[in-house]
C-alpha cells in the first residue's frame, strides 16, 4: 500500500494565457509545494491555436509554457514538484515534444516523466459523429451545428479530472493535456494522492472548488479585489494562491511568505463569485458543485480555511466548444479635448456615421461609446462635467463584409482635418481589420468522447 | 429613520461572462448587512437599475457568502469575441451594480459611510 500525504500544497502558476511570466518560478521557488497548475486556455484560445497549427503543423499550443518550464524543470527534477497543465491546446504532442527537447537540452531528460493527454479534439471527428445523429445544438441558440459547419475552425470536448489521474498515477511529473477543465487541473493531483473514489461527490465538489479558486491565479490572493483595495500590499510582487489540501476535502488558501498582494475571506469570495451561474449547480465533467454549502473562515494571516462542500453526482454529458469563422470587425478611435470635449466627440460620431451611410457601407452593428463619459456603466454613469478634460470617441463596427469593415478604418484618421476640432490621439495609426471566431457550446454524451482519451508518456 | 445609501458602502462585487450573460457577485462587506441586500436588491429593482442596458435578470442567493449573484442576460453586447464594447467581458459590470441606491437604516448607513468611504 502507498503512503498518502497528510497535506498536498497545490499552487496556481498562470491564470490564463498571457498573465504574469514571473510567476511559476516565483511558484517553484517561494516555498515548499508539491504541485503547480497552470492554466493556459480560455474559450476562444483554441481557435486561436487553431489558427496558429494551421499555418505551422508544429504549433498550436501555448509556446509561453515552454519558455516557463525551461525556468522550472531543474526543480521538478531536484525538488520533485509535479507541473499540471492544459497549454498543449490544439496540439498537446507538439507541446510535449518542445517540452521534452528543453529537458534534454538542461541535462534533466532523464528525470523527467512527460505524459501527453490526447482525445479532446474533435474536429476529425466533427463530420462522422454529425452523420451519426450528433446535433451539437448550439445551447444559447438551440440551432444546429450543420447553420456552420463550413465555417468550423476547432472542436474540443471539456475533460475532467480523470486523464490527469492515470497520468500522475502512471509517474509522470510533467502532464500536459490538450482542453482539460481548469478545475480538473487542481482536481486531478488531489485525487492521485488521497486516492479519492471518483464518485465521492462531496470531496470531488471540494477538489473542484480548490480548482476554481485556483484557476484565475492571482486573482484569489489580491488581484483585481475591490475590497479595501488601496490596503492590498505589493501587489508588483503578488504572490500566486496555493491550497493546501487534506484527505477529507477541507483546505487552507494561502500564498507564500514575503509575498506581496492578500489572501483572506474577501479575496477568496470574490474568486467565488467570479463567472458564476447557478450556485447550487455548477456543472463540471467531474460532478455538479453547491457553492452554497461553502464555509470560509479565517485560519491566520493570509491563510483562508475552506470547507464543508458538498456535491452530486456527474451528468451523462460532456461540454463541447466549438469555434467558428463569424465575420469581421475593427474599432476606431480618437480623443476630443477640452473646452466641450463631449460635444465635439459626439459630433465627429454624427459625421462619421454619415459618411459611412454615403458610402453604402453595411455593418451588423455599428456602435459607439464615449470613453470618460459612458463606456463602462453607459447611461448609469449620468451626464458628463461640462468642464471634462477629454473624451475618447470609440467606434466598432462588426460585418460579413471585409471590404465593408476595411473601408472604415479609412474614415477615422480623416476626421482629424476634415471634422470637429480639438482633435488628436491617432497616433497608432489605422486601426486594424480583425476576424472574429465565435464560440458554440453544444453538449455530447461522455460515453461517445471518453473511449477515446489517451495518456501517454512521452 | 432610513435613508438612502448606495450599495458601494454595503457590498463589494466582482463580475465575468458567460457567453452574452455577465454575472455580478454581490458580497455584503458584513453579515449583518446581508439581510438588507436580500430584502431590497430585488430582481425587479436591478432589472430596472440595468433597463435597457441588458435584456433578462436571474438573482441567486449564497447566505453562507453572504452574497447574491445576479445573471443579467443580453448585457454583452453579443459577448465574447463578436462585443464590440470597451467592457465585451463584462468585467466592471460589478461596480455599474453599486451605483444602486438602497434604504438602509441611518444607524447603518453613518456606520458604513464611517467605515466604507
């Protein structure tokens, strides 16, 4: 029989692809932990991973990762730490590889366990499963996925914790997975080392919710709190959250010592809150969560205690996100000063809009907000001072149209000679035409993605 | 005596999107405030707060946070990547919530300005 730990410390290194490069190292070495989590994908990185395979077959997958791993891999070889993540995107194996050739390169090659989670993507698979009956009935719209089809640049199914599981278990100290959840990240190690039944609902509602406050990074340890928010210390040297989690589901949130930024009841409930739907039935492919049975208390400076979670049982479905070519936008920009920066802002819109009407441009959408007036709160924020030093005038417009959306970038530099006066911040220049990949959830029987999820070690 | 206080003396917020849909997290900043909010940020007074600006609201309540999350439907703009708006995340969506104006008892109301301005 393996001995179990009495308490794993699991700490969060990224909070999303693009967040604070010194922090997985700050992770390793700040103090003692056993696992760091980094979570790379939000919902419309894949299609941008997508894009980035598709011009280069060696892509595909969040290239920071590799870049953080060469920082970390001597301490995952000396220290023993474990690193979790869903950076390999679109193409998990390309990622690996990367990964496995930095661990040559630093001599540690040998020390390093690396398994691959493959078997979420499902964009080869799109068209047989649509033949077989499979709607992927878009779950905002109820339309079927067959309206887009065509237009289809990525599909990948939300696993849980289970793939991560087999690899820890397997002895990899390096998991790379493709769209793993975010909680399944922090779920899966917790699993791995209290030996947790999988439908132990309660523990693996708590392991989720370890997850879910981990997932945002630094946003659970004084990032981004509003509460007493000129109180929050240090925040350039914030230090990440790390649970410390026991056999019986109960954790401590805490940071490392010396750390800037805060972790207490405040900071740990505003994580909660964050993109939450229905409390008592936060659905993930591991089991359903009941945020209402959560209890928080204090346990010391920047040491949060969390527990009494209960859950229920996983749904017979798995999540799909699906993400397609929509069409095309671009927004403008310009900034109007003082005296009657508003009028003259809100001026240049009516003679922007007019010429676009002249020209015969068609948009879905045009929109406009005056930034400093309304762009955030919109009527809430009420009438401007009339004596406001300055307004920028944002416009964006939204098509099918390219050469509709392209033209109006064009008409937003020669308001600066040809419209009201007061007029300058142009100096980025025209602004760019960018495609917009929309997102479609759709919802698929496990039984039908799960056969095919694969741990290898590489 | 009662008088009127905005929420941003009684609760602190954080928001996030779900497709076209923002969230707000309501947290009262004491329990003993957390009644109020129960009582007077109804699902019609935030409806109307936000009318025009989202097209549904669905409240939820989370006594052991202290809290009440609020699903405020259509707010987006479209969402995710199609929002064409500075706040297509509805990240600050939040802090538009405590511009809200509720009755509070002056006790209470000289307690949180004293504490919370």
């Amino acid at each position: 029989m393996t001995e179990r730990k009495r308490t794993v410390r699991i700490a969060a290194g990224q909070g999303f692809w693009g967040d604070w490069l010194e922090a997985p190292v700050r992770q390793v070495q700040g103090g003692p932990i056993d696992y760091l989590v980094l979570d790379y994908l939000a919902e419309v990185t894949m299609s941008i991973l997508q894009k980035q395979r598709s011009r280069d077959p060696s892509a595909g997958y969040a290239r920071d990762f590799v870049s953080q791993m060469e920082r970390i891999l001597p301490d995952v070889a000396d220290r023993g730490v474990r690193v979790i993540s869903n950076a390999g995107g679109v193409n998990p194996r390309g990622c690996a590889d990367a990964v496995r050739a930095a661990a040559n390169r630093l001599g540690v090659g040998e020390r390093i366990r690396i398994a691959l989670v493959t078997g979420d993507d499902l964009l080869e698979r799109l068209d047989p499963l649509m033949t077989e009956g499979e709607s992927f009935a878009n779950m905002d719209t109820g339309r079927p996925l067959s309206d887009v089809r065509d237009r289809v640049r990525s599909a990948n199914a939300y696993l849980g914790m289970m793939p991560v599981v087999e690899a820890l278990d397997r002895g990899a100290n390096v998991v790379i997975t493709g769209r793993v959840t975010d909680t399944g990240l922090t779920l899966g190690p917790l699993v791995h080392e209290f030996g947790w039944s999988a439908d132990d609902w309660d523990r693996i509602a708590a392991g989720t919710i370890a997850g879910h406050i981990l997932e945002c990074g630094a946003q659970s340890s004084g990032g981004n709190l509003l509460r007493d928010w000129r109180k929050v210390k240090r925040l350039e040297d914030v230090g990440f959250p790390i649970v410390e989690a026991e056999a019986d589901g109960s954790f401590i949130v805490t940071k490392h010592p010396g750390t800037g930024g805060v972790v207490n009841i405040a900071s740990v409930s505003e994580q909660l809150v964050y993109e939450m739907g229905d409390p008592a039935n936060y659905i993930t492919p591991d089991g359903i969560v009941d945020f209402t049975t959560i209890k928080l208390a204090r346990a010391g400076k920047n040491r949060v205690r969390v527990s009494g979670i209960r859950g229920r049982p996983r749904t017979a479905m798995l999540k799909v996100s699906v993400a397609y070519f929509y069409g095309y936008k671009a927004i403008g920009s310009l900034v109007y000063s003082w005296p009657e920066a508003f009028d003259k802002a809100q001026a240049a819109d009516r003679v922007l809009r007019k010429r676009l009407k002249a020209l015969g441009l068609e948009f879905e959408q045009i929109l406009t907000e005056y930034v400093g007036v309304d762009a955030t709160h919109g009527r809430l924020a009420g009438a401007p001072s009339p004596g406001i030093a300055e307004v920028m005038l944002r416009v964006g417009v939204r098509g099918p149209d390219r050469a509709a959306v392209e033209r109006f970038t064009r008409e937003i530099a020669p308001l600066v000679l040809t419209g009201p006066p007061s007029v300058t911040g142009f100096a980025g220049g025209r602004p760019a035409v960018e495609e917009i990949v929309a997102y479609w959830p759709a919802l698929m029987a496990r039984e039908k993605i799960e056969p095919f999820v694969r741990v290898e070690m590489v | 005596m009662a008088t009127m206080l905005q929420l941003r003396y009684l609760a602190h917020a954080r928001s996030g999107d779900k497709g076209d849909t923002a969230n707000v997290g309501l947290i009262a900043l004491e329990a003993e405030f957390y009644p109020l909010l129960v009582e007077q940020v109804t699902l019609k007074r935030v409806a109307r707060h936000f009318k025009g600006m989202v097209t549904g609201v669905e409240r939820f309540e989370l006594p052991n946070l202290s809290a009440l999350n609020f699903l405020l439907h259509g707010a987006l703009d479209g969402g995710g990547t199609l929002s064409l708006k500075t706040d297509a995340q509805g990240k600050v969506y939040s802090t538009a919530l405590l511009r809200m104006e509720i009755e509070v008892p002056n006790r209470i109301a000289k307690h949180a300005r004293k504490v919370y301005a």
